[in-house]
C-alpha cells in the first residue's frame, strides 16, 4: 500500500503515505482435469481463496458505486503479490501486510475484523477490510472534489502518496512526482483490473444434494486448475505424473493451488455424499442411476471419455445447457456450455449421485 513519499517541508499537517509496488504473475497451472480460480462468481476471479470471502466483504460493505471486487483485488496484487509473510510483505520503507499499511495509516483504518482478538496488518481479514474501508473513503472524496478524471485513478492515487498529494495536483500525480511511482502505480492498477472481474455468481434453484453441491462448487469459480490437487477439504497443491500437470514444458501443478475436475466433484458433494476420488471412479460409483442428456437436472454429473472407454473427465450441469467444472491445466474453474465444455464426440453420459 503506501511507501511513505519524502514529505515536504512546505506542506503541513500533510500525511504521506506510499507504496512499494510489486508486480508479478499469478501462477496458474497444468493439465488435463481441472482450474482453480477463487470466487465462484461474484465478479472476481484469479484470487487466492483465503483473499476472495474479505474482498467480497469488503466491496458489500462499500457503497460508492466506483468500488468493484476487482478494483480491490488488483491492489492487492500490485502491493504485495497476495504475500502474507512478514518477509515478503513488509516493504523498504516499512509498509506492511498484504495491503501495505504503514504503522501510521494502520492505527487509523486497521481493526480486528476476522475477530481474533488481535489486529494486526499481517492478518488477511483485518488487512483486507482496513483497504476496502480506506479505498471507500478515498473513492467519496473523489467523487466530492470535482477534479477531474476517473475517481477509481483519484482514489489510488490517494491511497499511495496520500490525499494530499491529489489536493495539491488537483487530480493524480504527474509522472514527474517521486519518479513515476504513484501515477504508475495507478495505471498498473487500472490496466490489470480486468485479469480479475469473474463472471456473475451462478444463481442455482431448487433444493436437494444436486442443488446443494452445484451452489458449493460453484463458490469456487475462477479457482485455479491443479492436476491432481484439492479434496473434500477445498484446493491445494497437486503433482505431475510425467504427463499431466505441466505448463509450457514446466510442472505447474506443484506449485499451483487449486482443483482437478474429479476432486471439484468430491469437494462438492462432501461430506453428504462421499465420492470416490478419481473421474474414473466415480463414474464407476454412479454409473447404476444413470440419467438422459434430455433429463439433467443441477448437480447431475457429465462424463467425457477416450475411445478406449477410460473416463478422463467430468462436470457437474449448471442448468441451461451448463456446466461447472475445472477444465484443464492453464485454466480455472469455470462454467461452460456442455457442447463445447469438451469435445462431444467425447461425452460419456451422465448420473445423478
């Protein structure tokens, strides 16, 4: 969040606060099953699953409307990459936690928001939610100064070198102020927002362990894909097998956490319904109460499968022609039309667990 920026002597009672910028990739993974995302709808993706509930929170709680998950999100991201460790996430001039708080600006806006008993900027929650609070104020000064400009520009602006600095430029600093870093740090921001606007919450109807398992999977949406990775307790890390898990010649399953789509199942479907974990078996465990592609109904499960009869993937129906699934290495959990979810002369058939 904030690199405090050399205050000038001229300009008092002005509080600077500034950011160490960081950029980098977010790792997504390997191969032939499944994607891990985080949200499962909402409007985010591409987010950590420990970040996505506190971003979502923290966008419901603010009213102006310029304040988006994404808008949050790409932040995170850019101050600290999604670290947490005291390590990585304290920066040259002392900002600290995942948002880049310094100690000044964190007694103002930080509180114990995941109710811990303690606040401190390291905690994800609480450092999520001081953001989301501080962003909401400087996005309702923006839009009450009349500069001009998009407010969310205004706002970061404020965020990184302090509102001061946009009183005294009337609107962000030019690239001349402190080397470039706010005014980049801005359009950063800006340019990679759209890496993480999700699509909408998938709204399921209708009740019973279909229903119930499509609406918990569906919480996942945009989690990334790891072969091999997650289980009924949510993602984790997955392996490579020599064949699957790899990402441009690299084994990306290992270090990426996530879902396959046989583990998204299972995850799904626990603890009421125990699936095996594997496509394979369980195909095997429902293939007895098979249903018609002519009769899927939420939370029925679609099977696609070699010309050997080896099953190699599954989906749950979204309704409408949908699915829910983890696709592959590379991609993230995602709902896609059941004609093109895989190659069709490859569909199986489906069962109802």
């Amino acid at each position: 969040m904030k690199v405090i920026i050399a205050a000038v002597a001229a300009i008092v009672g002005l509080i600077m606060v500034a950011v160490i910028g960081l950029i980098a990739a977010v790792l997504v993974d390997g191969d032939a099953e499944a994607t891990e995302l985080s949200d499962g709808g909402g409007g985010l993706q591409g987010v950590p699953a420990e970040f996505r509930s506190w971003i979502l929170k923290a966008d419901q709680e603010c009213k102006q409307p310029a304040m988006v998950p994404a808008l949050l999100a790409a932040q995170l991201y850019q101050e600290s990459k999604f670290k947490t460790s005291r390590e990585e996430a304290t920066s040259h001039a002392g900002a600290q936690g995942p948002a880049q708080f310094m100690p000044g600006t964190w007694a103002t806006w930080g509180r114990d928001a995941d109710g811990n008993g303690t606040a401190p900027p390291w905690d994800i929650g609480d450092a999520v939610m001081a953001q989301g609070r501080m962003m909401c104020s400087l996005l309702k000064q923006a839009k009450n100064s009349g500069y001009g400009g998009d407010v969310r520009a205004l706002a970061l602006a404020g965020y990184n070198a302090g509102w001061g600095r946009v009183t005294q430029y009337r609107g962000v600093p030019p690239k001349s102020f402190a080397n470039g870093e706010t005014y980049n740090y801005v359009q950063i921001i800006l340019s990679t927002m759209k890496r993480f606007q999700g699509p909408g919450l998938l709204q399921v109807s209708g009740s019973g362990s279909g229903a119930d398992a499509l609406r918990k999977a569906a919480t996942r949406t945009g989690t990334p894909y790891a072969y091999g990775g997650g289980g009924p307790g949510g993602p984790s890390t997955g392996f490579c097998d020599g064949t699957n898990g790899y990402l441009r010649g690299t084994c990306a399953a290992s270090s990426t956490v996530g879902f396959d789509c046989s583990s998204l199942v299972q995850y799904a479907y626990w603890p009421k319904t125990k699936l095996p974990r594997t496509a394979a078996a369980q195909y095997g465990a429902t293939s007895d109460r098979a249903v018609s592609r002519t009769d899927l109904k939420p939370g029925d499960l679609l099977f696609w499968s070699r010309s050997s009869g080896f099953i190699y993937h599954v989906a749950i129906y979204a309704g409408d022609g949908n699915v829910l699934h983890a696709p592959r290495t590379g991609r993230h959990v995602e709902v896609a039309p059941l004609t093109s979810a895989m190659p069709q002369a490859d569909y199986h058939g489906a069962t109802r667990p």
